[in-house]
C-alpha cells in the first residue's frame, strides 16, 4: 500500500463509538462511503484506478452491506488476497453495474500470526469463489464462510503456493475422493430413520434401490463440459437437487507466472493462454491497459485503433466457436450450423493469422500499442477483412433460421436456466451472461479504453434471463463486432501515411512506483476480464492477479440448474460458455 501503517496492535483495535460521535470519522472518508460505517475504517489509501478504505478485519460484512445498500456498490468485481512482510490483506474491488467507474477498493488487513478477517459471502454471493481461492493459494481465512474449502488445489495439498514460505519442493501426496455425495445426509435409506442410516449411502457410488437419490459424475472429461470440468450432480431421477463445479484440474499458477515475468517483455506472451477459444487479444489488451495505466505509458491513437480492430475480430472468433459447440451441445447439428460456424471462424482467424502471424497465441499487443503495422499490402488486407465482416449478416440469418428458430433448440433453451438480474449482479456475472438477463453492462462503452467511444455500435442486450437469451445476445453481437471491425477499417484505410504510429516510446526496462496499485479490466468475449497489480518498485510485479470472467458466471450454475432437469443441465452449462483456462488460470 502506499501509505504507513500503524502498528498491528493499534490497528486491529475498534474505536470507541463515543469518541467517533464526538470527534467525527478518524480518518478523511471518501464521498462515497457513508458515515455510518466510520467506525470501522482504519485509513484510507488511493489505488491509481480508485480511493480505497482500510477496514477492521472482523467488520467486513457490515462495511461491505452498507456500501452495497447505501452507496450501490452492486457489483464486487474480483477479491485479491497478498502477503506482505508485516500482514496479510484481502482487497475487495467493488464498483456499480450502472457505472463501472465508480469504484472503490476495501482493504481489509490481518495480522501475520493469525491471518483471519470476516468473510464477504452474505453480501456478494461471489466472494464465496472468490474467498476459497484466497484461502487456497494464500492461506487466509475468513469467518462465516459457508464452505472454506480448497477450490483450485486438491484437498489434501501442502501449504498455500503464493505464501513467502510456501515449500515449493515438498512432495505432495493427492488422494482422489470420488463419489462423494453432498446430500447423503438428506437420504433415506429403507427402514431406517436418517439418524440410523449406515454410511454406504455416504459413497454414493451407485443408485441403490433404497436410495432416494443418485450422485452422477459428469466431467471431468467429456465433451458436454467444454473443458476440464468435473459437474458433481445429485439427481432425484432426471431432477437435478445438487449441483457443484469442481474446477482446478488445468490451474497452472499463471498469475505466480507473470508476477516472476518482466513488464515490458514476458508477461505479454501469456494472457492469451486464458482464453484459448481465440479471445486472446482481449486478454492482451487486459495486462495492456492495467500496465499502461500503471507506468503512465500513453499509445498512439492509430495503434488504438488497430487495437480495437483486432480485439473484435478476437471477440468474433469466440461467439462463433460459442454457437456451433451449443448447435452440437442441444440440437446435435455437426454437419450443418457446427461446421457453418467453423467456416465463418476459419475466415476470420485467416484475417488475424495475416495481421499477427498467429492462429491462436498472438502475442500481438505491446505495452505502448502493438507489434506493427498491418500487413503489406494494405489494400489486400483491407479487402480480405471488408468480405469477411460483410458476410457476417448473411451468416446471423442462416444461424438464426437453424439453430434460433429450430423447435428443438426453443424447447430446450426457453424458460431453462433461469437466472434473474438481482441474482446475476450478486454472483458477479457479465458479458453475454449478465446481458442476457437484461443486465446492461459492458466495459468497453461503460468505461472507454481503445477507439470505441469513437464508433457507431450497440450493446446488445435481452430480457429474457435465460439459455436462449444469452445465445440471442452472442449472435447479436457478432453482427455489432463486424460492425465495429468494418469502421476500424475505414479509418485505417484515411489514416495519413505518415501519422502511422504503432508503439509510443517505451522504456526497455520499466519499474512502476513501489506500491503502486491498480486494477483494470477491459470487455472479454466471455465478460469483465480484470487484472490488479501490485509494483515492488522492481521490474517485475509484487502481486498479479486476474479476474477471469468465466470464473465467476461459472459459478452461478447451481442457481441456474438446480431444479432443472439434466438434459436442462447441459443446455445451461454451454449457455454459460465457459472456458476452462479462464477459469483455472
């Protein structure tokens, strides 16, 4: 943090509430924070994206239940838990769904000896993910936490890997629990009362005749669950009862990763492993933005645009991939609308392979702008991209005549996977997610970067709150990306040959502020792709954390499938469209 800190001791301890009343707020609060809740913070920092309070760690659930009902922060976007020499601290990034500009950051700071603070889950159903993953790889806890388990790492692992002390060479012995049923205790087991019931119904490895339930393993490995996911499912015949996302089984310590990456040279290649359905470049443009903003790096409005450009053309390769996987996943269309979305696709990736170089890891942004100009020559570039993105519109009417308009493809997606505005905002959902459910919040016109607030388009939005909703919103908006790319176009095409400016001057080596923080995110295919940073004064990060959109819209499912039946299940997982690398990271 960039400011002191007074002694642990001192700091942990509540004030008086006489001498508050007395003496006012013991610290400068900003507007936003109501005074009902001064008594519970400590100091106040300035986060280069936003003000930030210090709190006690065991009022966070009044301080952050205030904010929310008081001052409308709806929307707690990601929480970044860190060690520092003297404390730990969580950081909860909050801001409004009706304006994400307005943010603020809540530091809630523990001792070194017992790293506890109040959990957030009663007020944003998100912090539930959030908070197990702080535990998992940090190891703080957090009281009243409905279930502080590990999420990412095996249950049985060995230390929290982003701890100073963690043991990296230390063996580790990971047991599989398989079948482990999450309402055995609410069974029945025949002429027994549930106090007397043996514990072979504990295992849940088979339905047994007198069972009332079956627990079904659907993943990790099968092709419904679009990636390494493990759905761990309770069913009362096709009923699903229970249903939870076992996630972690790609996690591969990207941000530890990138926090031993330099700024200006190695942590570039790495976020488009986030995303591999081809939404890399948003990734790109996530560490872009954050990092500029960090080091006070301005780009070239020609190198904007290009960058918005390809960002969309990023986006478009992820919608597509999105609605031939959900033809196959409900109607069990192959030949036609999957391979029809995989034409579309393959023409775009060739319109990226000529700008980048590359099919799927791009590596095309730099801090500053991009690596350089377009391709040679331009007039053939701009051709290739214009009968691409003109193609688009013709393409949306023959989706919507097979997979929108299929009878099949309506019965199964309307009025399944419900999932209503209040309770979408609580889990932290956004993109087509929370656009699908009348939610109307998107980044890139809410809280500019790039060319966009120079263009003419739509955000795309459907009252529907459900599986066919969030299809409509992709398909809607793949028809505004092409409309976005095709304005792009045009203004590269005017642009004066000599103002042509791919990349501002950068230092070789950059070494942001010591304590510097910032968090920024920037609109992915899948929703709010966030990255917090935390500088040391060195040229690589303290802390670097990513909020992968997937994460939180996954873990909404229960609320969307609970209730439902199984075939109703898979509609919404593949509604969600998740991507197991975003989530895993």
């Amino acid at each position: 943090m960039s400011v002191s800190r007074q002694p642990e001791q001192q700091r942990l301890e509540r004030p008086e509430p006489e001498a508050c009343d007395a003496a006012g707020p013991l610290v400068d609060l900003p507007s936003a924070v109501p005074a009902s809740i001064a008594d519970a913070v400590l100091d106040t920092d300035d986060h280069l994206n936003a003000p930030a309070i210090v709190i006690r760690p065991d009022d966070v659930e009044r301080v952050l239940a205030a904010l929310k009902r008081e001052a409308g922060y709806d929307h707690c976007a990601c929480v970044t838990a860190q060690q520092y020499a003297d404390r730990y601290e969580s950081i909860y990034h909050l801001r409004t769904y009706a304006d994400p500009t307005d943010e603020l950051g809540v530091v809630v700071p523990t001792t070194p000896e017992d790293p506890t603070s109040e959990s957030a889950a009663a007020v944003y159903d998100t912090a539930r993910w959030h908070e197990r993953e702080a535990y998992d790889l940090v190891g703080i806890e957090y009281d009243g936490h409905p279930n502080l388990e590990r999420i990412l790492l095996p249950d049985t692992w060995q230390g929290h890997p982003l701890r100073d002390d963690y043991d990296q060479d230390r063996p580790q012995i990971v047991t599989l629990s398989e079948h482990a049923n999450p309402l055995a205790v609410d069974e029945r087991v025949a002429g027994q009362p549930a106090t007397e019931a043996t514990d072979e119904r504990t295992t849940g490895a088979a339905h047994a005749a007198d069972t009332d339930t079956m627990f079904l393993n659907i993943g990790p490995h099968h092709p419904a669950t679009h990636g390494v996911l493990h759905l761990k499912a309770v069913l009362d015949g096709e009923q699903v009862l229970d249903v939870e996302p076992d996630i972690g089984y790609i996690h591969r310590c990207e941000e530890q990763m990138c926090q031993q990456g330099t700024y200006r040279h190695q942590i570039m290649p790495y976020p488009d492993r986030w995303d591999w359905s081809g939404a890399g470049l948003c990734n790109e443009w996530a560490y872009a933005r954050a990092a500029e903003d960090l080091a006070e790096i301005e780009v070239p409005e020609y190198a904007q645009v290009i960058r918005t450009m390809s960002a969309e053309l990023s986006r478009m390769l992820g919608h597509l991939l999105a609605a031939g996987t959900y033809a196959l996943d409900i109607v069990g269309d192959f030949t036609a609308l999957f391979m029809w979305s995989m034409r579309e696709r393959e023409k775009v990736q060739a319109v990226l392979e000529e700008l980048t170089g590359q099919r799927l890891m791009f590596n095309y942004y730099r801090l500053g702008g991009v690596a350089w100009d377009l391709p040679e020559p331009r007039e053939e570039f701009f051709d290739l991209t214009r009968d691409v993105v003109e193609g688009i519109p013709k393409a949306m009417d023959e989706y919507h005549a097979l997979l929108t308009n299929n009878e099949v493809m309506q019965l199964r997606t309307i009025d399944t996977g419900v999932l209503e505005p209040e309770v979408a905002k609580s889990y932290g959902c956004t993109g087509p997610v929370a656009r699908g459910s009348g939610i109307d919040y998107d980044v890139r016109r809410d809280d500019p970067y790039g060319y966009y607030d120079e263009l003419d388009w739509e955000v795309c939005v459907e009252d529907g709150c459900d599986n066919y909703a969030r299809v409509l919103v992709r398909l809607r908006e793949l028809e505004q990306s092409a409309r976005i790319v095709e304005q792009c176009i045009d203004l590269l095409e005017a642009w004066p040959d000599d103002e042509r400016e791919i990349q501002s001057n950068v230092p070789r080596t950059l070494k942001p502020e010591r304590d510097a923080e910032i968090y920024r995110a920037v609109e992915g295919a899948k929703g709010e792709l966030g990255i917090y940073i935390r500088a040391d004064g060195t040229d690589t990060p303290a802390r670097f954390k990513i909020r992968g959109p997937s994460f939180s819209n996954l873990q909404a499912l229960p609320e969307m499938a609970e209730g439902g039946y199984v075939a109703d299940l898979v509609a919404t997982l593949g509604s969600l469209d998740p991507i197991m690398g975003d989530v895993d990271r």
